[in-house]
C-alpha cells in the first residue's frame, strides 16, 4: 500500500532523512521505533505531505505522492493523527469531528460521529463541548477520532500515548487494535515501545534519520540491540 524509497528530508540545509526506505502492505500495522531526535516526526510529516522531500519516492497504492498536496493525499485514502493532539481548542468536540471529514458527505459525516461515539464513549458525552476545555486524554481521543472522520485507509499516528496515564494508554492502544482487526492499515510512532512492538506485525528502528533495524515486531522485541537501546537490558 505504501513504499518509500531513499528518501531524503530536511529543514533548509540541515538534513534529518538520509535515504529511509519503508513499506507498509495493506491491512497491517507497522511501527517505527526511535530516540527522540531520530526523524520519526519529519519522516511522517513528509508522507502527508506537510514536508517536501529533497529526494526520494513516496508511493500509495501504486501513486506517486512525492509532492502530492496536502489535501490530495487525504482523498486518497492517508490520514494523519498529529503528535501534541492539536485540536481546535475554540470548536466543539462535534465541531473538530466535522472538520475531520469535510471531504465527505454530511449524511456520512453524521453517520461515523456515531460510530465515533462508540470508540470512544467519552466523546459522545461530550460533543458540545469546545475541544479546548476536555482533559489530555479526552484531547487525544478527539485528535485521533477527528483523524478516522477522513475514512482513511491507511492511518498514521504520532505518538497517540504521548503524556497519557496508564489506563487512557490502554484504551487508545485497544482502539487500535480494534481498527486494525477491522482491516484498517495503520502506521505508527510511538515511545511506548513495548506497546507498539505488541500491536505492530512490523517495525523499524529509525536512528538519526536512517533504518538501522527492520523486520517482524515480534523478532526486534527479542533482538538484544532493540531490547537494550529501547526495552531495558535483559535480567
């Protein structure tokens, strides 16, 4: 569904890709694992488009996308969940869910608010209420929910657990795990190592923008340099 080839990224002079190569297939998880620093952001921002490469090939489906606006990648079916939430602090929980599928039809719209509702519970208790006033974890919630309006196919999430307590972890990680049993292609960044290697079938380790390991999640969880750099030392 998705591959990447040498891709190279940057911001003006300084370069944080250099030459990442990756694929996602369809109906799969995949997770990027990485120190802070690593690229992980930029490498994202620049599949949905709100980076340019500076070399390199990004394909959907058999698309070109390189330098595919912004808004043309999400009617092609990607949908990005931004690290730090970002919701619009002044609009409605409704308000945000409507903006998250302005592509699509009303009557679809008010259809998957529903749907919305029954991920995530919370929200529907709280659709007039403005995005802003909802504690972290009801915020992440709406940035990922606002994220699904656009119907994606592939769905690509930054950090979803960033500064979340324990039990709101869970319940974001077991939405995912929902969506993807559902057949949604899902690539993930996440510090939470142990539950991204859990969730992914692959992952990637990104270190100072270039894959250094790649295979079966299960296999890096037991890899003694993954474990290690990412896991803590064996006992």
């Amino acid at each position: 569904m998705l591959e990447i080839i040498d891709l190279h990224t940057g911001y003006g002079a300084i370069r944080v890709l250099h030459g990442v190569s990756i694929e996602v297939r369809s109906g799969e998880a995949v997770a990027v694992i990485g120190s802070n620093g690593a690229g992980k952001t930029t490498l994202l921002r620049t599949i949905s488009g709100l980076m340019r490469a500076s070399s390199g090939t990004i394909r959907y489906d058999g698309i070109d996308v390189t330098r595919a606006s912004t808004d043309r990648i999400v009617r092609l079916g990607i949908s990005h969940c931004p690290e730090g939430r970002r919701v619009f602090g002044r609009l409605s929980v409704h308000d945000n869910l409507v903006l998250g599928g302005v592509q699509r039809p009303a009557g679809d719209v008010a259809v998957d608010i529903r749907r919305i509702g029954e991920l995530f519970p919370r929200l529907a208790e709280r659709l007039d209420q403005p995005g802003g006033t909802l504690s972290g974890g009801e915020q992440q919630m709406l940035a990922v929910a606002r994220a699904l309006m656009a119907k994606p196919r592939l769905l690509i999430l930054d950090e979803p657990s960033l500064g979340l307590a324990p039990l709101l972890v869970e319940h974001i990680f077991e939405v995912i795990a929902q969506l993807k049993s559902e057949g949604l292609t899902i690539l993930l960044v996440e510090q939470n190592v142990h539950h991204a290697l859990d969730l992914a079938d692959r992952a990637y380790v990104l270190e100072s923008g270039r894959i250094t390991h790649a295979g079966a999640a299960a296999e890096l969880r037991h890899d003694p340099r993954v474990e290690s750099a990412y896991l803590g030392f064996r006992e």
